[in-house]
C-alpha cells in the first residue's frame, strides 16, 4: 500500500507511468490511497482500478490530476 498526497506542489502528478526514483521494490504495490481517491489492482497483472472517491472529489478531477493509465 501506498500513502501519499495525488499531485507534488508544483500541481504534478504523482500517479505517473513509470517510477522515475529508485525502486526498492518493482511492482509490489496492490492499493495507492491518495488525497484525492483509492486505487487497487486484485494482482500485479490487472490495471489499478479507480475503486474510492474523496468527499467532493469528482472522476474528472481525478483524470486531470493522474497520468498513469488506470481503469474507472
């Protein structure tokens, strides 16, 4: 599980395609819980899928703020 805030401060966003900080570990993360929503994958083969929502975030605001290919 990863914990961590959906965009840096300049408005980048963290979610991206491919990690580019040195990995401790590659492709071991199940669920990423941001600010903004939750993802989850069953297994390390499938998609993230979009599967939780903050309080008055919408799907849009999610898509705008995410670059990594995710399913909603």
């Amino acid at each position: 599980i990863v914990v961590m805030e959906h965009a840096s401060k300049n408005g980048d966003p963290k979610f991206i395609p491919e990690c580019t900080l040195p990995l401790t570990g590659q492709n071991v993360v199940d669920m990423i819980i941001t600010d903004l929503c939750v993802f989850h994958r069953p297994d390390h083969d499938s998609a993230f899928k979009l599967i939780e929502l903050a309080p008055d975030v919408t799907r849009e605001q999610v898509r705008d703020k995410t670059s990594a290919q995710y399913e909603e």
